[in-house]
C-alpha cells in the first residue's frame, strides 16, 4: 500500500485512524454532491441499500470555495431534484432582460441577435456558494457525510488500484514540526473516489499525470475569473436584467465581461481572462477595475459598494482536453476533467451531468458488488450521453481558433453555432498556458494597457475602485500563517536571473491575490500565502513552471458565503 501526500510530517510515524467508507467525494462542490445526491437517491429508487459516501471538503464549510457568475441552466435539476428541492433552490432572481454587446474603450455595440444556445432568458441567477450550500444540505438529509476544514492530500493506492484518501495532518508548524495541537490525519478507505476538486485539482492533476489519462488529450487551457459582488442604493426596476461583453479591456485576449443584477440591491460582475495571454505584463485585476469603469458598466453599479470577491479558474480546453474519466478506482467529475461549454463559459449545469452519470455508474457498481476498472469505465459512456457533452462537442474547435486572434475566433464560433458543430473540422492543438507568456523584448505591448488603470479606473468611485489587497479583504481569506507554506518555488535563484530580466516578474500581476511581490531590493520574491485564494493561476501561468501549489491546513482559503 503507498500513499502520495502533499506533506510529510518530521520524526516518528504516528498512528492513524482508518475510516471505511464505499464512496469518498474529493471536494464539496456541484459536481461531488450531485454525484452523492444522485447516488443516494436511485439507490433508495431502487430498494438497494443505501452506500455509506464520505463528502471531503478542505474549506471552513461547504460553499467556502465555490464561485461562479452565476447564471444557471436549469437542464441537469429535473435529473437530480424533486419539484419541492427545486422550490427550495436559493435562487435571487431570473432573467428577465438580457443583452450582449462588443465594448469599445467608451461605448457598447449591443449585438443584434443572439444565438438561441447562448439564451438565457428565465434562467435562475444564483450565488453558487449558496447553491453549493444548498446541496450539501440535500446530501446530508438524504444520508451522507460531509467533512469540512478537511484536505484530501494524497490517494492510497493497493496494487496498483486508489483504494482510499489520506487525510492532511493538523497542526504542523512552519518549520514541519509538530506543535501541541498536532492531529495526524486518518486514511479513509473506500471502493472508489470521486475526484471533484475543480480547475487544475491537486489530488487530481497529480492523478491524471501519474496514470498518463490526458496522453491522448490537447493540452488543457484555462482562464482567470475574477468576481465581486456590489451593494447598490435599492432599484427594483433592474433585477434579473444581465450583460454579457466582450472587447474592451481584454484586446486581443480571448474572454469576456458579466454583469448580473441580482435582486433589487445586489450586482455580480466579474471579468473572465483567458491564461494564454501573450504580455507578461498585463495584470488581470487592473484590467478587471477598467471593466467596472467603463461607462456601460458603470451605470449599473454606481452609488454602490463592494461587499465581496474572488477569483478561480475555469478550464477552457473543451472536449479535446478532457483526459480519461475513469481509471482503477476513481472518476473524475466536474471542471477537474475539463467539463465545461467554452463558448458559453457555463459548466454548473454540465459539472451536475457529470454527477448524475458518475452516480448512476456507482450504483450499478454498489448493486453488483463490483467496483473494478471495466464497471468504472461505464461512466464515460454515461457522460458522452449527456446534453452537456453535445454542447461541448458543438464547440469543440472554437476556443483553440481564438488563439490566432479575435477575428479568426468569432468565425470559429459563428461556424460552429450555425452547423451544429460540423465546423471548423479536424482537431487543433492547444499549448500549455504558462508557454504562451513571451518574453517583454519580444512583444508589441497591447495598446489596451494605456486604457487600464490610470487614467480609466480611478474615475469611479473609491468604495467600488479597490486595490488587490483591499479586494482580497473582501473573499474573507484566511490561513493559519504558522504552517509550511503551501507555495514553493522550485528554484527561487531563477526568479530573480532569469524570469524577472525576461518576464518582468509576472507572478506579482497575474495572481488575483497579490501572493507574490518582489521585494524592496529586488533581489527575491516574497510570497505571503495567506492572501492566497486557491485559484491555481500561479500554478499554470508561470512561465518557467517554477511554482508548485501544495495544500494547506485544512479550513484555510477563502470564505465565499455568497459568491
């Protein structure tokens, strides 16, 4: 039996308690509770006995980690709940009104039609973290076990085969010693785990490598979203009412803007920018603060107050990038493989497909007592079944065409939009994002950094107009500062003679969490991993591949309540 963890504690082995379970779920996010959920629930349909699932969740509670715009699809809620669960949904509002629109550095182009696919007319806005929330409770009322403040930092195998998860320890000081509230963590054994740990997962990216799952895949591509939330004097008049955009201040990089109008006094807006940006010195948030000040958005959101913010990533890559869904003992659910429209940027409802074909593969797998790889492998085909799949395979080539510019990209999505995907043909590769970065010598700056920040942003308001470190405030992040630190560059005297000649040090722009900053005499990057808020950007945007992202104690991260 071998365990792979994230840390090792210093000195004597210590004692572990063994936990036996059927299913563990890595993560506490849509795509482990639907899974759960589904489970449980066609279990009892069934008349089988109900499995005992184990819900890993390393936040402060469930939803502490989960963010989204967001705007729900409703197709995957009939697959997962009764007409009562559905009613209980903690839905804000639903769209009433909706307009897309190219934006300029001081106007917005309204797009004329939109396509029926990217409607979204009566669809429920939501706060996903409450939505997560939500769910959580279902799963729990329908009997399975979630356990918060939790990392899962390593997969046990047994021949071969994941048989369980091994618990992070507690209480390890920054030096990797044992402190007096030092508690070992216990290995949870199950016949399978269910990996939903989201974009770029730890337990999963090490998996999928280890047992080489993305060897027929393209890379996978990602892209940043970052989030506030905004109190606004009270306007009735305007909930339900969304914008997407895309343009202005985003160039020549693929992504766009979201704007939407909650309930009478609450606003989401957000800025997604794809990670295969090319200007080492484009800082995601100063271009989120341009979007906020542009004079479209800023209609929306003026008199107002930021009470929130976040950041995660989203993988882009869309089925060419997803890797094997299954292998000995594990499946793989949610954004962790990849599952999301690119064109769209929705994954929420695809992230309960997911679930929903994940659990249904369980249950023939509890009902016959057989969990092997051949039973497992069941829930890919389930998953290629679903509507979810087809939307993405709709799409399959658009988001790689954006990669030689925006023209050739929205000729990509128009083909695919109108024959239902046939168009573009083939397949086209996708590049890692971290050597998509090139070097300042080599770049014609893009003229859209003059229109970031100054002068454009300070023209709003100071409670709407905040810094990195003001913002970060808002996501409520913590971390225990006396613990190793989950951020490690590899080769720390490469920062400072190769990647800032080069580069410019772009890892103190691009985390949304100020993390990095180089200090006063320039001679090292100072890390202060307490602002981090477990989005992974510095984990695939560096570009020598000189961070590694670990885990930290369990309960530390962001603290999204309503995100």
């Amino acid at each position: 039996m071998s365990t792979h963890a994230a840390h090792t504690t210093v000195g004597a082995q210590v004692a572990r308690d063994v936990i036996e379970a059927d299913v563990v779920c890595v993560g506490a996010g849509v795509a482990s509770l639907s899974t759960a959920l589904r489970l449980l629930k066609q279990a009892h349909a069934a008349g089988a006995p109900k499995p005992h699932i184990m819900i890993i969740e390393k936040g402060a509670f469930v939803g502490a980690h989960v963010l989204s715009g967001a705007v729900l699809d409703p197709s995957a809620l009939d697959g997962l709940l009764t007409a009562d669960e559905r009613a209980g949904l903690p839905v804000a509002s639903t769209v009433t009104r909706e307009t897309y629109c190219r934006l300029t550095a001081s106007h917005a182009l309204p797009v004329p039609w939109i396509p029926p696919m990217m409607q979204a007319h009566g669809f429920p806005i939501v706060s996903l973290s409450r939505l997560t929330a939500y769910l959580g409770e279902l799963c729990e009322r329908h009997g399975a076990e979630i356990y918060t403040e939790m990392t899962a930092a390593g997969l046990v195998e047994d021949g071969g085969r994941v048989t369980g998860v091994q618990i992070g320890d507690k209480g390890i000081d920054k030096h990797g010693n044992r402190t007096p509230r030092f508690e070992p963590g216990p290995v949870v054994r199950a016949k399978a785990v269910v990996l939903g740990e989201g974009g770029c997962g730890f337990l999963t990216e090490q998996f999928i490598s280890a047992h080489r799952l993305n060897a027929q895949a393209n890379h996978q591509t990602y892209a940043i979203g970052i989030k506030e939330l905004i109190e606004t004097p009270s306007r009735p008049e305007r909930a339900g009412s969304i914008i997407h955009s895309f343009g202005y201040p985003l160039g020549t990089t693929y992504g766009g803007g979201f704007v939407y109008v909650m309930d009478a006094t609450r606003v989401a807006l957000g800025l997604v920018i794809a990670l295969d940006y090319h200007d080492p010195l484009i800082n995601p948030h100063d271009l989120f603060r341009a979007f906020k000040a542009h004079p479209r958005i800023r209609r929306v959101i003026e008199g107002g107050t930021a009470v929130g913010y976040g950041a995660k990533v989203l993988p882009e890559g869309g089925c060419f990038s997803v890797p094997g869904l299954s292998a000995k003992g594990v499946l793989i659910v949610g954004d962790g493989a990849g599952l999301l429209d690119c064109l769209r940027l929705k994954g929420i409802h695809i992230a309960m497909q997911s679930g929903i074909a994940a659990g249904d593969t369980l249950l023939d797998c509890w009902k016959s007592a057989d969990f092997s790889e051949a039973k497992l492998a069941g829930y890919t085909a389930r998953m290629q079944a679903m509507p979810g799949w087809a939307q993405m395979k709709r799409v399959r080539n658009v988001r790689a065409w954006f990669r030689h510019g925006e023209l050739p990209g929205m000729m990509a999505a128009g083909m695919a939009v109108t024959t239902f995907g046939t168009l573009p043909p083939g397949r086209f590769a996708t590049a890692l994002d971290s050597k998509e970065m090139k070097k300042k010598a080599g770049i014609t700056p893009d003229k859209v950094r003059a229109l970031m920040t100054p002068p454009a942003a300070p023209a709003l308001e100071p409670k709407l107009q905040l810094d990195r470190l003001t913002d970060v405030f808002h996501s409520g992040v913590t971390h225990n500062e006396d613990q190793p630190c989950h951020l490690k560059i590899v080769a720390p005297d490469r920062c400072i003679s190769e990647c800032l000649p080069a580069f410019g040090a772009p890892c103190t722009r691009f985390c949304p969490g100020q993390v990095y900053s180089l200090d006063d005499d320039g001679t090292r990057i100072r890390i202060d991993f307490a602002n981090c808020l477990h989005c992974k950007t510095c984990r695939i945007k560096d570009p020598l591949d000189n961070i590694e992202w670990l885990l930290p104690e369990g309960g530390g991260g962001p603290k999204y309540n309503s995100m």
